[in-house]
C-alpha cells in the first residue's frame, strides 16, 4: 500500500496552524522553513500539538550569518497514528516561518526511516543540498523536503527551480524581505530502495545568503495478502 496524502496540505506563517477532520490512524507531517534573530545554533524546538505528540525527522543547525546574528534553517517533524479531529499545531515562536501541514495515508505506525540535513552560512550562492540519507530499509516510502533561506538585505523573489527535480511541491514562498524566509517544501513518493537527496536551486545571488535543508523518508505499511502463485499453491493443500 503506497503512502498517499489527504486532500491538501495547510500551509501559513504564523506560530500556530490547523488541519481539521484529520482521520484516526494518519500520518501528520510539518514542514518548516524558519528564520530568527540570534545565532544560536540550535535547531527548532518540537512543535506541540491540541491532541498528540511531534517527534523530530530531520531538524538542521540552522545556517548562520553572523555579521546580522541570524540564523535560517528547515525542519520536518511527524506524528504517526494520530487521533482524529482537529490538529491545532504550535511552533517554536521566536522566527519567522513557513510551515506546510499535511495529513497521509498508507504510513506504518513507527514510520521514520531515513533522514538527512545540510547548512550554507554567509554566500552568494543558488543552490542548497538536504543531505543525503542512509539507503531506505523498503523500496515503498515518502520522502520530504524542505528549505529555508534568508539575506540581510532580502528579494521579492528569490527565483527557485520549483519543481525540485523529481519532487511534487507542496509550498512555495519565494520572497524572503523581513523576517519571513524563503522556503520550498516539496514530497515525493519512492519506488525503489536506495539512497536520498535533492538539491534546491535559485537566481537571487544576495550577498551573505544563509540556509538550511532537510529530508526525511517514511515507510509505507506493506500490501495485505501474497502474490497469486503463492495463494494457489496454499489452496491446493485445502
């Protein structure tokens, strides 16, 4: 059974956001793209939910620039078996942010597989990699990724590639100007065991650009029943 998402993904900017009629039994996924005042270096905090509990997929150091101490980064968090309802989710509050809320179907229920992140401090750059995962343990699973960047001076439209090559774009923010940073936020579903990556890629070459990537596969539950020529060779013993 392929992993499959539920009508669509909630996306906002806010400290909180909200997925109703969430069935019994999903997969919730959140996507973050964050940007904060302070060079920490510390990843985002877990996000608190109305009625469940996150865990972290894949949380970068954000990357720094610390000529503005300020920090950019990209996060994917998970709940598995969630109960159904309203999910009402609440984000570390000290950052800008882009978030991406999305509920799926067809997820084992301790679906966390593999995960990776990368960080780019202080460049003129276009391109950001997430990190490459450990192979994947089954060749049926959903991978995710997400991107935050982030320039002193910002652009109204920092040019990305969208779509990710091979990925199905979920959000795009293309601005990065104040406090909110540009993001992308994109999924594929995978067919075949193997090793992980994408590569984000834009235009805008701002002076002191800073970012961070993230990825993270989930496992899929595996097909009910075996393949015909098995069930006919049992039957026959019947």
């Amino acid at each position: 059974m392929s992993i499959a998402i539920v009508g669509a993904a909630v996306t906002g900017n806010g400290a909180t956001i909200a997925k109703a009629s969430v069935t019994a039994g999903s997969l919730l996924t959140l996507q973050t793209g964050f940007y904060r005042v302070g060079a920490t270096g510390n990843p985002e905090a877990v996000p608190t939910d109305s009625q469940g509990t996150w865990s972290t997929a894949s949380a970068s150091a954000p990357g720094q620039n610390l000529a503005v101490t300020a920090e950019c980064g990209a996060s994917i968090f998970y709940q598995a078996n969630v109960a159904s309802g309203t999910h009402t989710v609440t984000v570390q509050t000290n950052a800008g942010k882009a978030l991406t809320l999305a509920e799926w179907s067809g997820a084992t229920s301790a679906p966390l597989d593999a995960s990776a992140n990368a960080r780019t401090n202080s460049f003129p750059g276009t391109s950001q990699v997430t990190g490459t995962t450990a192979t994947t343990v089954q060749a049926d699973e959903l991978s995710l990724i997400a991107l935050g960047l982030q320039a002193p001076s910002g652009s109204s439209d920092v040019g990305f590639t969208d779509p990710v090559s091979g990925y199905t774009t979920l959000q795009k923010q293309s601005s990065d100007l104040g406090t909110t940073p540009a993001a992308l936020h994109s999924y594929k579903i995978l067919t075949s065991i193997g090793t992980q990556s994408a590569t984000f890629n834009w235009t805008s070459t701002e002076v002191n650009q800073f970012c961070g990537g993230a990825i993270a596969t989930f496992k899929a539950t595996a097909a009910a029943g075996g393949n015909v020529d098995e069930q006919m060779t049992s039957d026959l013993y019947f």
